[in-house]
C-alpha cells in the first residue's frame, strides 16, 4: 500500500471513530432513557405546582396622543404667536416624563399605594391548594385585604423614616388592636387615629377593621423610592410606531381592578401636569404685563398733563412741515423701541443677555437710538417754544401707543390662556378586561418538560462520561491486553424472572435454553476445551477453570454455574466450588444449603496438614476420603456436585494459604474432570490470587454497561503483577437492541421452538 492510500485510510479511520463516539452519546441517551423521562416528568410535576403557586396577572392598555402646543396663539395672530414661543414635545421625552417621581407620586398618595398587607398564615401549600390568593386593594378611602377570617381595613399608616419598609404585625382583641414589630406593642382603638411614639419615632394609623379570632396580618410601610420602583416595574410606556406621537401605557398585576385604576390616575396626573406645562409660558406673560399696565397708565396720564398745561400756556403752536416731518419719524422710532423693548424684557424672562436673540434686539436698540439722537439734535436747532411742543406731543403719543398696545396684547393672552389644553390628548382610557396574561400555564408545562428533559439528558451524558464504563470488547483487550473469549448476552427471560426477589435463581437450560445466553455459554465451553491441554492418561488431575471479577455484581457466579451445566452435558464430571468464603451465593443457584462446605472444610483440625509439601499427592486413606464426602453435596443434576461456602471464617485467606487447600485439590483432582471454582472479586480480597495457583484457565468477568473501565484494567495489572495469567475476560450481560452500541442486532434461537 501506498502512501496516500495509508493516509486516505486514516482520514477515514479517524471519521468512522468521530461519528462513532457520536453514535455513542445519542445511545447513552437512549440508555438513560429512565433517568431522561424522570427528570422530564419531575419538570412538569414542578411546573404544574408553579401554574397553581403564582397568582394570575392581568394587563391594562391606554393610549395618548402627543400634539403640538401654541395652536390657539397662533390663531390670534403673529403680534401674540411671536410673545410664546412654540414648543414641540417628543413622544419619547413624555414616556419617560410619565415614569418620573413626579407624576407617579401624587397616585402613590391618593391611593395609598405605600402601604403594603400580606397575610402571614398562607403559606406555599395554601397557594398551591387554592391556585391563587387574595391580593390587597387601594381606593381613595383605605386600604383593604381579604382573609379567611375576616377582612382588613386601614384608612391611615405613616411611621417616621426609620420605620420605612419593616413589617408591624396588626391583632384584634377585645378592646381594639395591638400593632407590634416584635419589640415593642402598642394599643389602639378602631375608627381614630391613633398616635404612638416608638423607639424609632413616631407611628399614626387609623384601622377599620380587622380579621376576627386574632387573625394576623402584617403591614408595611413603604419608602416612596421603593414604590414607585415597583410601580416602573409593572408599568411599559412606549411610543407606537416611529414619530406617530401616539403612546401606549401598559400595567400589570394580580388585581384587574386595582390595575385599571392605578393606571388611569396616573394617565390622569400627567394630564394635569402637562396641562399645567402648556398654561405656564401664558400666565408668565399676563403676570408680567399686569405689572407694566398701570404703571404705563399713569406715565401717560402725566404726559398728557403736561402737554395740556404747556397748550393752556402758550396757545396753539404752528408745527412747520420739517418740524411735522421730525416728529412723525421720532414718533415712530420710539415706537419701535418700545416693542423691542417689551421683547426684551420677555425674552430676558427666560435668557440671559448672552443670548443670540437679546443681543440681536440690542443691536437694533442702538440703532434706533442713535437715529433719535440725531433727530433730538435737528429738533434741538428749532423755537424754543416748538421744541418744547414737539417734546411734550411726542411723549403723550408714544406713551398713548404704548399703552394701548399692552392693554391690547393683555386682554388677547387672557381669552388664550381660558381655551389652553395642553399637548397631551387622552385617546383611549384603560378599562378591566379580566384577562389572565400569565401564568400561561400550557407553555409554563411545555417548557418545564422540556428543561426536565434536557437536565435529564444532560445528567445521563455527564454520568457516561465521567463513568467510563465497560462496552467495547476491541477497547478492552487493547486496554488490558487479555482477550476477550466470550460476550454473553442478557437473557430477557431470566431478567423478568429475577425480579421476583423470592422466586430463585434458576439455571438457563431450565429456564431459556434456547436463548442466544446460551449458547454463548457453549462457545465459552468450546473455547476453553480447545485452549486446555488433552487429557492424559488416568490419574491425571482435572482441569481447573477459576472465574472471578473485578469487583461484586458482574455476575461471576452465573457464569461460573452455567459454565458448570453445560460441561456435565459432554458426560464428565464436574464439581463447582463456592470459593467466596465472605458473600458467597452460589448454593441459591442450585437450591441448596450453604452448610458443610469450604470454609468448614479447611477449618477442621486435620493431623496431615503437618506432612510436607511433597506427600500432598499421596493417596488419601479411605477414611479421609469418606471425610471429604461430608462436604461434597450432589446437585440432583447428572455429573455435577458441589462444594458451598461453608459458614463464614473469620480469617478465609488464611485458610485458603496454610496448605489445607492443596490437600483438598490434592484429592479431588483424582475423581473429576472438571472443576469450576468461583472466586471473590480481585479487588475486593486476595482470596483469587491464592486460588489462581491451581487453576489451569483463569477466567475474569466484566458487567457489560456497568463495570468501571479502569477497575477492570487494574485488577488484570493486580493479577499480573502476582505472576498470574488472566487467560480471558467475559462480558458479562450485553443488552441487546439498537440502544447498545455494541450489542447484538440481531436474536435467534437454535433448537426446538415450540
């Protein structure tokens, strides 16, 4: 092979393995398909009691509409248009101006809406129960709330600023109410107010009513910060659309009517405050002319005065052309003057003299002056007597002009300001619908069943891959270098009968000999008698199979009687001995006692257990050998005997280690075939690692989809490292379906169906 085709081979080597690891996750999923439906059903479990905990929310609309103000100024003309100056308020602006303190704190006083009632004996089971409770309602009068035992009813509640936000508890008695904070208790009547001076301040509170049979409940005084946080927090201002003007309030809460009515008063309050807004540049100006018209009034009251003692005085003056001339163009400077004067004097109002615009009529001011000054200079060359007329008709006209333009200007601003609306228009008030917006309990279900599911999922990939687990028989042997020599499938008969805890366990030519369990117990067979050496001539001792585990639970002792059964059938015979001194369970397979068996064996006080190593293949007297009987049981099967556990020694390695052992081997290797011996785990006791010396096939086996990886690889290293061969591992229990990467697909059965 070449080279490229070597890396072509990789390449798709590698993708094979990624696509199979995925493969792997989705069918650990589906492996876990308890642990998923589990958490799928505690999710909806959770969200049907969160449907019932919470109460239900309702939502209110109104609408607004933003106009421009100075409609009606403009309408009377540009002389009173150009005093107000106009004004376009922005959608976005006014949304923001109706969350603000100053529109919301007028409703937080007129509905008391700093009070706060909860009852204290509804709990989370009673709000489960009911699926819903009662909610308190502000009204302009009180306070009020709902309970089992009556209902509450507080008209009046300030405390002092260290009272703010802690819950007083109110009871009825006899005699009136106590109202308590769990130091002090303080004694009040219904139905007045009553004052009481606590550590921290002062308290005054005016109770109604309250519940009957000292019913308690508690009450709370809130900072109006606090409030309206939670007012902002129930309340959406938008502006619909872009630059439409229109805006949309929304509330929400648990009480349609209590909704409803909060928000209409705070559409209400800013309605008035922008009415208030758009009247205010008006009244500013009326204001100030009220203040200018009498003292112009009596200027020219004075001027006209003057002019008259001057005219009883000299007579009638004859005004030249140039003269006439003169005094008409003075005339209209002053005029002129005037006007910007009282422009002046309304825009420094508002501005400063740095502004643009004064600076602008300041300009023209100096202006005009300086004409004037040029006009008194020529004026000043003429008659005496003609320049003193022209002074004093000059002034009686221009203060007559003054006047009445103000008067004039005045009586327009007032009939303004008597049809001025504001800016802001109501369109749509909010009304209760009685529409439950939340909890939407079908999605609440949905989505909790979904987040179950997922968590569940989530829990079965983190535990698979935290868990390596044994699944791969390729893995395996790479891992430990021993060979996979059989995989057993699960028997689904046997499964079903095993979870009777009562009925016993049964062997599978009794139970499922048609399964394909079984027949992978005979492949095991077969490749153990291939892999044993021949037998010999008579006296040879038999062939001994030691099958253990790595750690409780793989099913060593299913194997190791199954192994049993299906040697007999070839017509030899087999002794299977519980090796497992501690937790043995070998006799419940068969339906036997454990009494009589190894443990007790290798206990009794024998007098040969002294001779030397080399006399253990001696002949066992006749007597001895009638001993050994005592604890060799028949099975009732053909060809197989058995050996139990005996009662449970206090030290079994020991027994198995002081050469009883190889006494007992010594013996039976005369009159067996085949001896089957199932040992303890590795990893649980030494016990295997003793036993091991006298077998000629040391078998391990593994729970497919249960045993830990790692656990098996270090009890092969143990093994080894004793000098002990592992010729084999069994996997144990492999489930077959397509949820099982690397499970049979298939399933048949070989023999007789019925």
């Amino acid at each position: 092979m070449n080279t490229d085709s070597k890396n072509l081979s990789n390449t798709a080597s590698k993708e094979d393995n990624d696509d199979i690891d995925l493969m792997a996750l989705l069918f650990a999923i589906l492996r876990g398909w308890k642990v998923v439906v589990f958490f799928a059903v505690l999710g909806l479990v959770i969200g049907i009691l969160y449907s019932r905990y919470v109460n239900p929310t309702f939502k209110s609309d109104a609408l607004i509409q933003i106009e421009q103000n100075s409609q009606g100024i403009s309408a009377l003309g540009t002389n009173i248009s150009d005093l107000i100056s106009p004004d376009v308020s922005k959608a976005q602006t006014e949304a923001e101006l109706i969350r603000s303190r100053m529109i919301l704190e007028p409703v937080v006083n007129s509905l008391h809406l700093r009070i706060k009632l909860t009852d204290p004996t509804i709990d989370i089971f009673d709000k489960i129960k009911k699926n819903g409770t009662n909610t308190q309602r502000n009204t302009l009068d009180d306070v009020s709330l709902e309970t089992e035992s009556g209902q509450v009813r507080i008209r009046q509640f300030d405390v002092s600023q260290a009272y703010l936000n802690q819950p007083f508890t109110l009871t009825r008695t006899d005699t009136g109410f106590v109202l308590s904070n769990g130091f002090d208790d303080f004694k009040g009547q219904f139905n007045q107010l009553n004052k009481f001076k606590g550590a921290n301040g002062q308290i005054h509170i005016v109770v109604t009513d309250l519940p009957l049979n000292s019913h308690p409940t508690v009450i709370t005084k809130q900072s109006l910060q606090a409030t309206t946080d939670a007012l902002n927090s129930s309340l959406v201002v938008t502006e619909k659309g872009q630059q439409t003007g229109i805006i949309q309030l929304s509330m929400t809460g648990e009480n349609p009517e209590q909704v409803t009515l909060i928000l209409r008063k705070i559409i209400l309050s800013y309605v008035n405050q922008n009415q208030s807004r758009g009247s205010e540049e008006t009244t500013k100006t009326i204001k100030f002319m009220e203040t200018q018209i009498p003292t112009l009034k009596k200027k020219l009251e004075d001027s006209e005065k003057e002019f008259n003692k001057f005219r009883e005085k000299s007579g009638t003056i004859d005004i030249g052309q140039e003269a006439g001339i003169l005094l008409t163009e003075n005339s209209q400077i002053d005029a002129q003057l005037n006007e910007l004067k009282l422009k002046k004097a309304d825009l420094t109002t508002y501005y400063t003299e740095d502004h643009p615009l004064v600076i602008q009529i300041n300009e023209q001011l100096d202006v005009l002056n300086s004409r004037k000054q040029e006009i008194d200079n020529t004026i000043a060359g003429l008659p005496e007597v003609q320049r003193e007329f022209l002074q004093l008709s000059e002034d009686t006209a221009i203060n007559r002009e003054i006047y009445l333009t103000l008067l004039k200007n005045y009586e327009q601003l007032k009939i303004v300001k008597a049809g001025q609306i504001g800016f802001a228009r109501i369109i749509d008030l909010p009304i209760s619908t009685f529409n439950t917006i939340a909890p939407k309990k079908l999605q609440i279900w949905v989505l909790a069943t979904l987040l179950g599911t997922m968590l569940g999922a989530m829990l079965v990939l983190i535990k698979s891959l935290l868990r390596n687990v044994v699944k791969d028989p390729e893995r395996i042997e790479g891992k430990t270098g021993v060979p996979v020599v059989a995989t057993i499938p699960r028997s689904p008969l046997l499964t079903r009968l095993r979870k009777n805890k009562k009925a016993p366990n049964r062997l599978l030519a009794y139970v499922d000999n048609n399964s394909l369990s079984y027949e992978a117990i005979k492949s095991l067979r077969t490749n153990l008698m291939f892999g044993m050496p021949v037998q010999g001539r008579a006296g040879q001792r038999a062939k001994v199979i030691l099958v253990t585990g790595e750690s409780p639970g793989v099913g060593k002792s299913f194997i190791s009687a199954n192994l049993t059964e299906v040697f007999a059938q070839l017509d030899k015979k087999v002794l299977i001995i519980d090796a497992d001194m501690r937790l043995g369970e070998l006799h419940r397979m068969f339906s036997m006692s454990q009494d009589n068996g190894l443990a007790d064996y290798l206990s009794q006080d024998k007098t040969h257990l002294s001779k030397s190593n080399a006399q253990t293949t001696e002949v066992i007297t006749s007597q001895e050998s009638s001993n050994l009987a005592n604890f060799i049981h028949p099975t009732g099967i053909d060809n197989i005997d058995f050996m139990p556990r005996g009662q449970h020694p206090r030290n079994p390695a020991s027994l198995l280690a002081n050469g009883s052992f190889n006494h007992l081997m010594a013996e039976l290797n005369l009159h067996y075939d085949y001896i089957v011996i199932d040992s303890p785990p590795v990893l649980a006791a030494s016990d295997a690692m003793i036993l091991a010396q006298h077998a000629d096939k040391v078998l391990m086996v593994t729970r497919y989809d249960d045993s830990i990886e790692g656990q098996l690889v270090y009890a092969v290293n143990q093994m080894n490292k004793a000098n002990i061969k592992v010729d084999g591992i069994i996997l144990n229990d492999v489930q077959q379906g397509i949820m099982s990467k690397y499970s049979y697909h298939y399933s048949y059965a070989y023999g007789n169906n019925q």
